[in-house]
C-alpha cells in the first residue's frame, strides 16, 4: 500500500462527500436537531442553576457543609439530550454517505477504469473509508464548535474536566456514525447495486436496534432470566421476638436475592446492548455526561472506563470487524 497514492484517493473521496447535497441535507438536518435538543439542555441547565444558587442562599451553613442541596448543575447535561438525538440521526448521515461507495461505481463502469490504473485494490477501498472517515470528523468537529458557541451564549464556561469531557462525547459521536458508515460501505461492496445496499445496511440498523430494545424489555426479560423473587409473606398480629427474628432473617434474604436479581438483569442488558451501536452509544454518552465530580465522592474518567471498558472495547471492533469483511470482499471481487 503507497501512501502516496492512498492520500490522493481518500482526499478525493473526501471532497466527493463534502461537495455532496446529500452530505449537505442530512448534516443539515442533523446539526439543527442536535443543536435544538443542545438548546433546551441548556435552559432546562439554567433552570436548575437559579433552584441551586437560590438553595445556597435558603440553607444555613451547617446544611451548606453537609451537602443538603446536592451537586452543583452541569452544562454537560445539555449534552445527553443532544446525544439521544444524534444516536439515530447520525446512524443514518453514515449509512447515507457509505452505502453507494462501490457501488455507484461498478454500475457506471468507472471502477473497472480506475482498477486499470496501477493502484492497488487495497489502497482504494481503505482510501474511501479514510475519506469518508476524514468528513464525518469535519462533521462533529463542526458540531462541537458550534455546540462551544451555545455554551458561551448561555455563559456556562466549561471546567477542564468537563471540556475532556466534551470532546469524548465528540469523539464517541464520531465513531457512532463511522461505524455505520463502515456497516454501508461493506454492504456496497457485496450487493449488486446501490438500492440493495442500502436496504440491506438499514435492515442491519433496524434489526440491531429494535431487536435489542425489544430483548431488553421488561417481558422478555422475565422470560430470560424470570421474575423477581417474591418478598416474605407479611403478618398483622404481633409476633414473638423469635418469630420477630425469623422474619427479619427472611427479609434480609429477599433484599439479598433482589439485589442479585437486579444486578443480573442489568448485566442482561449491558451485554446486549452491546450489539447495537447506537444502544452502546447512548450509554457511553450517557454515563460520560452524567459524570459529576463532588468532593464526597469524585469519580475520574479512568474510573468510568473501567467500568465501561466492554463497550468501549466493542465500540471499536463494530467498525473494524466490517471494515475488515469490506477489505477482503473487495479485494477478492470480481470486477466486470
């Protein structure tokens, strides 16, 4: 593989999907709905840093150290409203921008021209998921620019911390929508043509999704793992300090069993969602604009991704695995 020659494919890939109306309109739609829901975070932030500062001035100083009005607001919960609009939007900007990459040009013949060149297939395959790769990153770069200026506009002036922050949730949007964009680009290089493609990447989009809501649910979960343990059967008359103790003991073994349970069904979940982006996505952003910092109790971000490390990890193998099916379906391909 020449660098060279890969440069001079990804950029002009990247100039294809910047100059694209296509790219326009759904980047388009995507920066006004993400900046909209950025909007309301950010009066609903308002709102709760008038209760909070009018809290401080309510309680007495004892209350004050004791902690009695909580943790301070944060701009970054703007932010979550903002990334459960981008979970769906964005998957669909990078199945829109992938899924016609191959085979647009196997149907105008201009492919089997560019293969009579000496360039290797590997070079143009991995040139168009960098170009793609390159204009997704001007995309969200764009976004968080001017998702700074909302802030600034509404005078919330982020921490260190909470700017680290910003730019993960960046870069967790950036690989949402690359790995759908892989997902498109793999299904364009072994469908027939365009439409096939497409229907087929947004099959896989729907399918991973709605499959793994509907498993998650509370029925089928039920029937997964079964249902709570049933609490202690309660007595109205008065008991001995014997059967006073029993029933403390049966109690104090429901609450054991119901925290297990729980901790199993949460385990349930995480590892589904495991399997959808968008859902892993979600969880990401979630917990990382959730994260608060109080001088109780901090948690870092090296604590958070510790305990995030599966989905992190399978955030990056989602894009890879297909990429890595694209490659060697497209170097393996037939081209007439």
């Amino acid at each position: 593989m020449r660098v060279q020659t890969l440069n001079v494919i990804a950029g002009k890939e990247f100039r294809d999907h910047v100059r694209s109306r296509r790219f326009h309109i759904l980047f388009g739609i995507l920066l006004i709905i993400g900046l909209t829901g950025l909007v309301a975070g950010m009066v609903q932030y308002q709102n709760d840093l008038d209760d909070y500062n009018q809290a401080q001035v309510d309680v007495s100083g004892e209350e004050l150290q004791a902690g009695a009005i909580g943790t301070k607001p944060s701009p970054l919960s703007a932010f979550a409203q903002m990334g459960s609009l981008i979970g769906t939007l964005g998957a669909v900007l990078g199945i829109a921008m992938g899924f016609d990459l191959v085979t647009k040009e196997k149907e105008s013949k201009s492919l089997k021209l560019l293969l009579s060149h000496p360039v290797y297939r590997d070079e143009v395959i991995t040139g168009k998921a960098l170009g793609g790769a390159g204009a997704i990153a001007l995309a969200m770069g764009i976004v968080l620019l001017l998702a700074l200026a909302v802030l600034l506009i509404f005078g919330a002036v982020p921490s260190f911390e909470e700017s680290v922050q910003i730019l993960l949730f960046t870069g967790l949007s950036f690989l949402m929508v690359f790995s759908f964009f892989v997902l498109a680009l793999f299904f364009s290089t072994v469908a027939p043509n365009s439409g096939s493609a497409l229907v087929s990447a947004f099959i896989v989009f729907i399918t991973l999704s709605s499959l793994t809501s509907l498993i998650i649910s509370t029925p089928a979960l039920n029937l997964l793992i079964g249902d709570y343990p049933p609490g202690p059967p309660s007595s109205d008359r008065m008991l001995s300090p014997e059967e006073q103790i029993e029933k403390d003991r049966l109690w104090e073994e429901y609450r054991t069993q119901k925290i297990a349970h729980e901790q199993k069904r949460q385990a349930v979940k995480d590892t589904l969602s495991l399997f959808s982006p968008d859902k892993n996505y979600q969880k990401l952003t979630g917990a990382v604009t959730a994260l608060h910092v109080s001088e109780e109790r901090h948690q870092s971000l090296a604590d958070l991704f510790g305990m995030l490390a599966g989905h992190i990890v399978v955030f990056f193998v989602f894009p890879a695995g297909f990429f890595g099916l694209a490659w060697v379906r497209f170097a393996r391909e037939d081209i007439r």
